[in-house]
C-alpha cells in the first residue's frame, strides 16, 4: 500500500490492507508525457496473486465516461509492461466524495458493460472476490 496516497487509503478497508503484497501509483508513472491524458490511480497486487485496479474518483453521473476512459488509457499504457499471464482481474472504482448517482440504473449497466465495479466509499473484502 506504499503507493496508495495517505487520503486515498481511508478508502480501502483497513481489515485488507495486508493482502497487498505491491502497490503502483499509475497516475503518476505514466504522468510524464500524457499530462493531458486520461490516468487510471492504482494497481495493487493481492496476496492471490491477482492485480486489482483501483480509481478514488468523484461519483457523480457526469463521471462515469471519465473513468471508463481512464481504464482504456491504463491498459493501452500497460502494453508491453505486464508479464505474460498477467493481467488486471478487478477494475474498481470508489467514491472519493458523495455518491450522485441512483444505484441500479442505466449508469451502473455501463459500468458493467466496461468491466468496472462501482463500490461506494469503501473497497471491502467482498469487492475482491
């Protein structure tokens, strides 16, 4: 978690910190040169050996294509640095302030459709299963 930004990491259950073995600020790793791009925040490596990305970000509806196009620009950014096998098994964003959007509607369909999970204010053991 050493990579995990002091205010983001209220945001991550305390009870599962200890399952990230590594942590990768991606924001800013891939800051320089792309100051104008979208950046996806963290992968974290979990003790099961699977990456988790992780997006503190605003919830709120006019959000939603943000961060869709973060994950896109991380895994283009990724391109050649994952060994092969790996790859990104959970794509989760968390609110890093009030949630503005109803739950069960069209947007959280689009973030299905993205491959990304909504989880409210807090990433908890059951949103890495």
């Amino acid at each position: 978690m050493g990579a995990v930004k002091d205010k983001d990491k209220k945001l991550i259950d305390a009870s599962i910190r200890t399952q990230f073995a590594d942590s990768l600020d991606t924001d800013e790793a891939f800051r320089v040169g792309r100051d104008q791009e979208p950046r996806w925040d963290y992968l974290l490596g979990h003790e099961n050996r699977n990456l988790i990305a992780v997006e503190p970000h605003s919830a709120k509806t006019d959000e939603i294509q943000a961060v869709i196009n973060k994950k896109r620009a991380l895994r283009q950014q990724l391109n050649g640095h994952l060994k092969d096998g790996m790859h990104i098994s959970k794509w989760l964003w968390v609110a890093s302030g009030p949630v503005c959007f109803p739950r069960g509607s069209k947007y959280e369909i689009l973030l299905s459709q993205a491959g990304i999970k909504f989880v409210g204010r807090c990433v908890l053991a059951k949103h890495l299963a």
